[in-house]
C-alpha cells in the first residue's frame, strides 16, 4: 500500500531532519581548497554556480550547507516526498524531476531557479548508473552560462548500503569526513551533442578523481597542505589547523 498522506511525509522530513543533524554533527569535518571562493559560506564567493557531487554521498552538503541560497534537483518518485519535506527544512529550496520522469519540466524549473540561487546536483541519481555522469548539468551550465563545481567527498570506512544502486555511504559516529571542491569549470555556450559529451567526460572524471582522493583522505587520517576545518553554515567560521 501506498502512503500518500502529505501529514506522514511531513513528519518523516521532521524526524529525517533530527536524525541527519544529530548523525553527521559527531563527524570530524576538513576541506582543501583548490579556490575557496567557490564555496557559499564564505562572503568572497560572488555569483552563483552548479555544483555537482554523487549521490551516495548527500548527507554531507545536505547537513552542511543548508541557506546558501541553494535548489535541489530531487526525484518524482514517491520516496524522494518525505526528503523534499526534510530539504526545506535543512535550507534548500528544490525541485522535482530526474532524466527520466519530469525531465524537461526539471530543467526548466532550474533554469528558472537559477536567476537568484545556486544549483545542486547529484549526477547519477536517481537511479544510476553508479558515479555516471549525466548530461543535465553539462547542458544547463552551457546553457545558463553559470560554472559548475565538482565535490569530492570521502568518509573513514563508512557503512555502505551494498545492495542499494548507489552503494549508499553512511558515515560511522565520531569518523572523519573529507571534502576537496574543485574550482571553477567553465563550460562553452551553445555546445551540441558532440560538445556537451566531451564536457560530460571532462567533468566526470574530475568529479570521480576529487572523490577518490578524499576518500583515500578519509581513511589516511593523515593531514593535507592547506586543509582547513570545515564549517557547517551558520557557525563561526574556525581558522586553519
């Protein structure tokens, strides 16, 4: 049977919303900067941008940037109601759609979205294949004009949801969570078929490097030159370490 209550939605965002910033407020956060000014906490990154990071590392931007003016591109199907619920909660405003339901609608309510807000994207989700690039964010930077931003994340050994197409990463309570943003990637505009799949490339294979390196980051606990803490938005920002 189907749940369609808006009522059991809410609440599963609520009690979702709890567990997220209960869970990931225990980790152990750094960041290395290609180009800070790529990151909407700091007040020197001006513009806005599309950033791009897999899907089964979500928890991370979803718990620490929140009200930085950003939208979410999130599925149709019914299991993404109660996220979009736990979204707004956590900050982000969204938009429902995917490659294959609601597509074109999707990339249109983005657009529309990106005249005053950032764009976010987990490129393979919905549903995969696993770390494949889509070609929706290519299109729209190459459409919009806007940069995008690949985000390598990494955790210590976390728990993985092996049968989930993602293989879905859960971090352990108290562990280390690793993030390497790239700067800017500046995308031609007007690009044709041919153009947005040598992007699409480009992009997925800095997008899959950044992420093995800050997994490998991760599990090392070793320091990185120029690492800094990495803040939740909202909090004071802490100085280099």
């Amino acid at each position: 049977m189907k749940i369609r209550s808006p009522f059991v939605f809410k609440l599963g965002g609520l009690l979702a919303t709890a567990a997220v910033r209960n869970w990931m407020d225990t980790l152990d956060y750094k960041v290395a900067y290609y180009d800070r000014t790529v990151d909407p906490v700091f007040p020197e990154c001006q513009g806005r941008r599309i950033y791009v990071f897999w899907h089964e590392y979500i928890l991370l931007p979803f718990y620490l940037r929140g009200h930085c003016d950003m939208v979410m591109l999130l599925s149709r199907h019914q299991d993404a109601e109660t996220m979009s619920y736990a979204a707004r909660m956590m900050g982000f405003e969204f938009v429902r759609g995917s490659t294959n339901r609601g597509g074109v609608t999707a990339l249109r309510e983005m657009c529309r979205a990106s005249r005053s807000l950032n764009l976010t994207i987990t490129p393979d989700g919905p549903r995969g294949p696993r770390r494949r690039l889509a070609q929706g964010p290519i299109y729209l930077a190459s459409k919009l004009g806007m940069p995008l931003v690949a985000m390598g994340f990494g955790y210590d050994r976390p728990w993985r949801f092996r049968r989930a197409w993602d293989q879905f990463a859960l971090p352990r309570p108290c562990s280390r969570a690793r993030a390497i943003p790239s700067g800017e990637i500046h995308v031609p505009p007007n690009l044709d078929r041919d153009g947005i799949e040598h992007y699409r490339q480009r992009v997925e294979e800095v997008l899959n490097r950044l992420t093995l390196e800050a997994e490998a980051w991760a599990e090392s606990g070793t320091r990185k030159i120029g690492q800094a803490k990495l803040w939740r938005a909202g909090r004071p920002l802490g100085s280099r370490r």
